[in-house]
C-alpha cells in the first residue's frame, strides 16, 4: 500500500507542478523564481540572500540567478542592510506585488481544476490528512 499511496502523492504533485509551470509561463516566471517571489513577498522582515536560499532549501549560490531575474524583471530590489552594511535585503516591488498577485491566481487555479473532482468534504480531508504527514517530525 505504501508504494502505491507514495506513487499516487508524487503523481498529484507532478500534475500540479506541471499545470503551474504552465500556467506562470505566460507570466514570464519559472517555478522556481515564482516561489522565491512568494517567500520575499511573505517575509517581514526583508530577507538576506542566504536566508531566501535556506526557506527555499537550495545552496546560496543557486540563489543568486533566481534573484538577478527577478530583479532584471523589475519584481525584486536589493537593498543595503541598514543593521549591517555588508549584508543585501530583498524587497518586493509594487510590480512584484501585482505579479505575486497573479503567480497565486494561477497556483489557485491549478489547484482548483484537479481538485475539482472531489467535493468541498473531500478537499478539506485531504488537506488535513496531508498536513498532518506534512507536520510530521523526523
């Protein structure tokens, strides 16, 4: 039952993770630079580089390209640490603000579409039995 229940959660996720790439490439954004924009867009405070690698659990080097398209992009600015002047903040533009808005429209929809053949009880179960093996610890 294991290898069928874990072969059926990696094909959910593949079916998802392909309707979003899907979807974010009329957005101009890979997957990766949309979910390094959600989690600049969520942190408060503003997020270090090598921060934004470790909630993206990437190496800090692989972080670098991400944030020079987004910036090159107008969605992201680097800023200069006021604590600590050798060290760059990431902040969400306004523009960036307006693309996130649309990078989790198209998540949301996704979602919503292959997830459609379930009814609102079952979405909800799902979501709690997954949480639960997603809040596991070890």
């Amino acid at each position: 039952m294991e290898t069928e229940l874990a072969d059926l959660v990696h094909g959910v996720g593949h079916r998802l993770r392909r309707g979003y790439g899907e979807r974010l490439g009329p957005l101009g954004l890979s997957p990766g630079q949309a979910r390094a924009l959600r989690v600049i867009a969520d942190a408060e405070p503003p997020l270090k580089m090598v921060q934004l690698a470790e909630r993206l659990r990437i190496v800090p080097r692989s972080v670098t390209p991400v944030v020079d398209a987004l910036e090159e992009a107008g969605l992201v600015r680097r800023e200069v640490d006021p604590a600590s002047r050798r060290s760059t903040l990431l902040v969400i533009t306004p523009e960036g603000r307006v693309e996130y808005g649309r990078v989790r429209e198209a998540r949301r929809k996704v979602a919503e579409e292959l997830f459609a053949v379930l009814t609102p009880e079952q979405r909800e179960q799902l979501r709690e039995l997954l949480s639960v093996v997603d809040h596991q610890t070890g």
